[in-house]
C-alpha cells in the first residue's frame, strides 16, 4: 500500500462547522435544541430575498452570471462606487481565499491578531504564508503592536472589525494611526461582517479610505444581518486593480445563481436589516441585565454574538447542550473560560440565560 501524506496541509487549522441542530438532537434525545452557535439572523433570511430565488428557480439549468453584474451593480449604488470595485465571493470566506491566492508566495508575511477569525491562519496556512501573530490588547486587537509587525515581506494584514469571536472593535482615530503607519505594498483587510450591529459612534467609515488609498480591501457579507449564510455569498470593496488580481484568481461561477439574486434583492431590504438590528439591540441589553444578575462577566459586544466568561466553557458548553442550549467553545482561540453565544430570539436567550443560570446553581 503506498503512503498517503499531505503534510503541510496536515498542519493547517481545521474549521469545525459543528454539527446539525437535528444530528445533536438525535445524539442528546432531546427535541426544540435552541443553536446561539454561529451567528446567524434568528429572524430568517430577508422575505424579499426569499421571494427572488422562488422566481429564480426556473433558471437554475442555466449557469449563473459570471460576473455578477447586477448584483455588483447594486453594491455600486449602494456604496457609491463603480462596479470595478467589487468582487464578489462565496461568503466573505472565498474573498479572503482569493486574496491569499492573488498575493501571498510561501515565505511572504500575513499580519494578524490572536484570538482574531479563524479563517484568516486558515487562508495563509494554504499559502504557506508565515503568520505573524500578534497579541490582543483588552481582548481589541492591538492596531499599534500589529503596524510595528510590519515588514517589507509583509503581504496582507487582516483586521476583523468587530472581531468575531471577542465582539470588540477598534475606532476610526486608531484605524486612522495605524493605516499612517503601514505602506502601500502590504495590503490592509478589514473584514466587516458584523458592521450593521456597530453601536460605537466613531467606527471608521472604512470605504472612504478607498478614495484616498489604494491598499484597502474591506469585506462584507450577506451571512449576518442580512440572513443568507446558507446561499454563500459575500463582498470584497477594493481598488479596481486589485479586484481584477481577484477575478483572475476566481473560479468564473464561484457565486450561484440563487444567491446573486437574493442578495440584490436583501440589500434592498432595508426594513428587514433594521428590523434585525433592533431585535439584535434588545436581546443583547437583556442578556447584559442577565448576566449582570448572574454575577457572570462578559465582554460587551459590537456583534451579534456575546463572549461570556462562564469558568470552564467546554464544561458549560456541554452542560448547555444537555440543555437544548447550542453554544460555541472557544478553547480553540486560546479562551478556555468563555462560550460565544449568539444573540436569538427573546425566546432563545431566555433559555440560555435559564440554562446557565440552573448549570450554576449546580442543577
Ligand atoms: C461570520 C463571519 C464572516 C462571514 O463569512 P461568510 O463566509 O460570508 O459566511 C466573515 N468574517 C467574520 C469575522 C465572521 O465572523
């Protein structure tokens, strides 16, 4: 039998998706399980965009527009920028995959936070990349540590802003510093998938930068607020150069046909994303009263999601299964003391906070 070896791909991080809602339910014997897990709109998908792929079915033998050109023109008018600027992906996670296959050679340098996305090691482990990885500050990334990392080999700096899992984001006066300090050849990535939630009022009006700077890549997706993480679909706004570095690297039908017409059709749908936002707003001042109750620190959130500091979160983690409570261990992000909990529906927060409150009591 000959060997079988992928070694450098061995090593790479492995994304756990964790398992369906109705594969846990049959494992544990319980029914009505509630999943915080990944950060999902608890209120669905956009009606307006559910309405499009039903009239889109119907075309589905044909392949989809490759160059998502009506789509990108939304963005366009939406953003008040041209076409050129966008590329669009298979969630924010292909943009970030295109990125490194444009720009990185193995050896160049990636730039980013511990305890920052996942995805971001991921995408340079693939390119044999060497990361530089730099510590939070206050569980924020630490824009000023992250400019002096780097390097005339340094390709890109990634930057998730609100930074998921932790939920804090940094302010436009340090992003300001920061992009002063880094020069043209490394390419800065702001990956923005939580913006809508933003509270903080000086969050940096990113795509402005675009205008004076040509080393900004900002992402976006449909995944959050705007409820289609199951269609795959997401943005990069970039200088045109750059976007045309991306499409030559992209697979031609890389977003399909379903998910280009819902998300011109739920970037229109600016009732639903307020109507997301305000239920988001209130489930997280209701947890905070909860949590503040319980004696259970947190870390306050500019997301969807919540860090909790509960003691042992595989232990409560599995303790809130047991409960019908799917939430996210964050072990593998160096957080051994925390669960990421998304904020629900009142309803699902409520169990949470009844489940963790029962752990506690020792129930
Ligand atoms: C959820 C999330 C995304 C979205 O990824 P998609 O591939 O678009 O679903 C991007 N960045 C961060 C930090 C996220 O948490």
């Amino acid at each position: 039998m000959r060997e079988r070896t992928a070694a450098p791909v061995g090593d790479i991080i492995y994304y756990d998706p964790g398992k369906p809602v109705e594969e846990l339910e049959r494992e544990l014997g319980i029914e009505g399980a509630v999943k915080l897990a990944s950060n999902e709109n608890p209120l669905g998908p956009s009606p307006r965009a559910m309405e499009a792929v039903r009239r889109a079915m119907s075309g589905v033998h044909r392949y989809p527009d490759g160059s998502g050109y009506y789509l990108k023109g939304a963005l366009a008018r939406h953003h008040g920028l041209s076409r050129g600027h966008f590329v669009l992906g298979n969630g924010t996670n292909e943009v970030l995959e295109l990125l490194a296959h444009a720009f990185l050679d193995p050896g160049d340098e990636v730039v980013l936070a511990e305890c920052a996305f996942v995805v971001f090691s991921i995408v340079a482990q693939l390119s044999r990349a060497r990361r530089v990885i730099v510590p939070l500050r206050g569980l924020t990334h630490d824009l000023g540590a992250m400019a002096e990392r780097v390097t005339e080999r340094t390709k890109l700096v990634f930057v998730a802003n609100p930074n998921n899992p932790t939920g804090t984001a940094v302010g436009r006066e340090e992003v300001e510093r920061f992009l002063a300090r880094v020069p043209e050849r490394a390419l800065v990535v702001f990956d923005e998938a939580y913006w809508h939630y933003v509270s903080r009022p000086d969050f940096p009006d990113t795509l402005a930068y675009l205008r004076e700077r040509r080393n900004i890549v900002v992402t976006r997706t449909f995944s959050k607020a705007y409820g289609l993480a199951g269609l795959r679909v997401g943005y990069g706004v970039m200088d045109p150069e750059v976007a045309g570095y991306l499409n030559r690297v992209r697979e031609p039908f890389n977003v399909n046909a379903l998910a280009l017409v819902a998300a011109e059709a739920a970037l229109e749908d600016v009732e639903h994303v307020e109507r997301s936002v305000r239920l988001n707003r209130e489930g997280k001042e209701y947890l905070y009263r909860a949590l503040d109750s319980l004696e259970v620190p947190f870390v306050p959130t500019e997301g969807n999601f919540l860090l909790v500091e509960v003691g042992d979160g595989r232990a409560t983690f599995e303790a809130l299964l047991r409960r019908g409570v799917i939430v996210r261990p964050m072990g593998g992000y160096g957080l051994p003391r925390h669960v990421r909990v998304t904020i629900g529906l009142p309803e699902g927060n409520r169990r949470f906070i009844e489940a963790l409150q029962a752990i506690r009591e020792g129930g």
